[in-house]
C-alpha cells in the first residue's frame, strides 16, 4: 500500500478504494478482486456468495430498529476499463494502478483510474465494515464483466437476493439521481482477408491526440472516432496504393482516441503523399478544433511482409467509412437525451480476418435493431460475417416508485436542494436485474467523475465525501418510511 490518499476523507472509503486500486482488475482478470471480497468477508464474518462467474454477494443484518425495513442492494461491478496512453509501460494484468491526487482530484498516471466502478465497491466495503452506520438489511452485490459485456448481470441468479430498494453506484454526477438507462448490445463484422505481395515502401500513419471518451455518456460530445478518421484517411488519398493493415481502438464502449494503418506507395509518390496528409491534417483540426484540438497525424517508414488485395482494400474503405458510428436519434420526449448510438470502437486486422467491433446503445429496443440491421446490411454487402453478442435490456423508469421519492426526499433534507430526476444514454445493469426480479425498485447514484474510460479519468474527493454522506443518510432515512 502506498498510502497515496491518507488523510483525505471520507478516509474510510478511500483506504478501500487505494486497496482495491493495487489489485489488476480489467474485464476478464477479476478472479484476485473477487476472492479479496471474498476474504473481506470472512474477516467481518458475514454471508457471502461467490458464484461461477465471479459476482459476489455480501449480506449483512438490518440494524436494530431497522428489521422491518424493506431489504437494499447495494449494487456495484468489480471490473475497469483498461486504457493507457502509448508512453506507458503499464501492465494491466500485474501492475497497480499508479495513484495520484491533484488538489480535489483523484487520477491514476498515464492509465485510466477504474472508479468506474470501484468507487462503488469502496463504499460498499466502507459500509459493511462499520458497525454504527445505521441500515435496512444489505445485500451488496459486485458484478464482473461489466465494462466488457454484463456477463456477470447477465448470469447472476437473482434468487440469492431478497432487497427490495437496488442502489447502484455507478453514476458520475452528484445532484442526478438515475431512474432509467439505454439497452445494448455488441456487434461484429468480420472480414476475410486475401494477399498479394509488393515491393513498395511501407508507410505508417499514426493517428493520435484524440480525447476519446466514454461511448454512452459522452457520445455526445462530438469527440472524433479514429477509427473513422482513418477510414477518411484512407478514403481521401489520391495516390495510389496497398493497404497492409488497420488497428485502432481497445474497447468497443470506449471512443478510440488512436488508429494506425499500414500502407505500400511508390517511391516517387512520397511527396505528393505527404502533400495530402498535410492537406487533411488541416480538414481534421478544422472540424474538431472545438471538440478535439490536438488530433495528429504522424507518417514514418516502415516494413510489411504482404498487402491485401484491392477488392479487399476497397471493402475495408468501404467499411470505415460506411458503419454507422456516433448519435443516430435524439429523445422527442426528454430534450438533450440521446435516444440512440454506435461507436465503433475497434479495428483489429489478424491472420486472415479484420474485425470490427462496435457497441450500440438505445432506450427504444426497436431503434438498436434498426441500427444492428444497418451494420448486418453492410456486412451482407462485402460478403463479411456478422455477429450481435452481449445484448442487455434497457431500464425504463417505475411509475410511483417509492424508492425514488424516498431517495428525492432524503437529498432535499440533506442539501435543500431538488435533485435531478434523469434517464441516461449510458448502459447500467439495473434493467437486467428488474427483468428477473418482480416488485423490485432502482435508483442510480455516485460521484463526480470525469473522461471515464480514458487515461485522463478522474474524480471528485470532495464529491466522493458528498454522496457517502447522502449514501449514509438514505439508509439511515428507511425506518421513517
């Protein structure tokens, strides 16, 4: 332990959250933050279960006074987003993530900081470890796979929790509390890839400096894809040449902030191509010079062993350029709220094949299929494979819900102020756990956080300290209703 966050309050839930922070725990690799859970709970001697897929369920007692209460979940996943800048050296399977603070900021260096979602597994421990908070009984359920799939939510069985109140931790502004979310799903095209040689020079174009961000919640934003960028690239060159190989991107719910491609050109065309990346260089930091101001493109020599064949070429141009990407409908009943979106948040070209992996997200189930469609279409089109994996419902908001009265209730008493009642474009998992569980209720709450799923992540202390004060006092509040 390094001790970067002591002395900074709540002190309680930052220990935790450092804690949690040296153990590697990006999607899939969860198996060491599950067991430590795990362990956290037998040292306070409470129920757990640990299931097949690495969810873990703790259960603690209702305080006295408190047994009559309707049951909460409190509800958070164990897995992060892995992104790094190039410059580092990180290793996300073994290394800690680096923590630093920055007057009321918490980052992590040159790595995203997984408060999305450990903040919510730091209160959670804070919680269950204090004996004088007072509470309904609890039920605190961490998921895996969140970031990478559902694949935990999707799996769990409900039958192991009574709560009736599901609080998920798993917002990113104080003042809001969420009582809806968009669906979604993943998609996939696959591409065959067939070979020629050549004997021209390879050239490298590096397309770096993008902000990126998070695919639902900042879609928004017109933070530019470069995935698609490159697509343009490759699109506006007027001089001949061979593709060898496109990668971009490292996560399909993550705006990819860089894209690298591969090209063969004759020597004497060098000029004439550099000329041309100048040229859209310009277009790019025109377009994004609000959104994306420091967008680069970087050319350098390079070696290849084949190239593709121009039909092949042409299909993955086509491809770039063609997949739906960005908002596709705004809300008509809830202004400012995107209703439905695509990012294309991967390109990676293997062996024989080139996949491109996208996330689409929708509050109306019948505009993800329609988005889904158009990317199958395309597919179709080039004589690609299609594929629609990991879809999860979306959570549409209860009429009367007591939960969220209460939840408005106690945040007036605390601050004076109204909260914000909203739905989000971003996925959460409460959707999937109302399907399975009847009569259950939800709300979502957490903390300031900012350019979540990037290595700029970052969060609110003194944000954190606010909604552990309301997390505290909404449990508290329970017996009075």
């Amino acid at each position: 332990m390094t001790n970067i966050l002591k002395g900074l309050e709540p002190q309680s839930v930052l220990n935790y959250f450092e804690q949690i922070s040296q153990i590697p725990r990006g999607s899939g690799n969860e198996q060491a933050i599950s067991d430590f859970l795990c362990n956290f709970a037998k040292k306070l001697n409470l129920e757990y279960i640990q299931d097949e897929h690495l969810n873990v369920i703790i259960k603690k007692q209702a305080s006295k006074g408190y047994e009559n209460c309707p049951g909460v979940i409190l509800q958070g996943h164990m897995d992060m987003v892995c992104e790094k800048n190039k410059s580092s050296n990180h290793d996300f399977l073994k290394d800690p993530i680096q923590l630093r603070v920055d007057g009321d900021m918490i980052y992590a260096t040159d790595t995203t900081l997984g408060a999305d979602d450990g903040i919510a597994v730091a209160y959670a421990m804070a919680i269950l470890a204090d004996d004088t908070i007072k509470h309904p009984a609890l039920e605190v359920l961490i998921t895996s796979d969140e970031e990478d799939g559902m694949t935990g939510a999707i799996n769990l069985d409900t039958n192991n929790l009574n709560g009736k109140y599901l609080i998920n931790l798993d917002s990113e502004e104080e003042g809001y509390i969420l009582v809806g979310c968009a669906g979604g799903n993943r998609n996939c095209i696959t591409l065959p890839l067939e070979f020629n040689t050549s004997d021209k020079q390879g050239i490298l174009i590096e397309l770096k400096g993008l902000l990126g961000g998070h695919s639902g919640s900042e879609i928004d934003k017109n933070h530019a894809n470069s995935n698609k960028l490159m697509g343009r690239v490759l699109s506006l060159l007027d001089v001949e040449y061979d593709l060898v190989s496109v990668n971009g991107g490292l996560k399909q719910n993550a705006i990819p902030r860089e894209c690298d491609a591969i090209i063969a050109i004759e020597k004497n065309d060098l000029d004439k191509f550099k000329t041309q990346i100048s040229e859209i260089q310009k277009i790019f930091n025109h377009e994004y010079r609000i959104s994306d101001p420091n967008i680069k493109i970087e050319v350098s020599e390079t070696s290849y062993d084949k190239v593709l064949t121009d039909s092949c070429k042409d299909n993955v141009v086509k491809i770039l350029n063609l997949i739906p990407n960005g908002v596709q409908t705004m809300c008509a009943d809830i202004p400012g709220l995107v209703e439905s979106s695509t990012n294309i948040g991967v390109v990676t070209t293997k062996d024989n094949t080139m996949l491109f992996e996208s996330a689409t997200r929708s509050s109306v189930g019948t505009r993800r299929e329609d988005i889904n469609n158009k990317i199958k279409l395309l597919a179709q089109c080039i004589d690609a494979d299609y594929e629609e994996t990991d879809a999860y419902p979306e959570w549409e908001r209860v009429a009367d819900s007591k939960l969220e009265q209460i939840s408005i209730d106690v945040y007036k008493k605390l601050t004076g102020e109204e909260p914000k009642i909203i739905t989000i474009h971003a996925g959460l998992e409460c959707g999937l756990f109302l399907e399975k569980m009847n009569g259950c209720e939800a709300i979502s709450i957490g903390p300031d956080a900012y350019d979540v799923h990037t290595p700029n992540e970052h969060i609110s202390i003194s944000s954190i300290e606010n909604v552990w004060k309301y997390l505290l006092m909404l449990l508290e509040n329970m017996n009075q209703y």
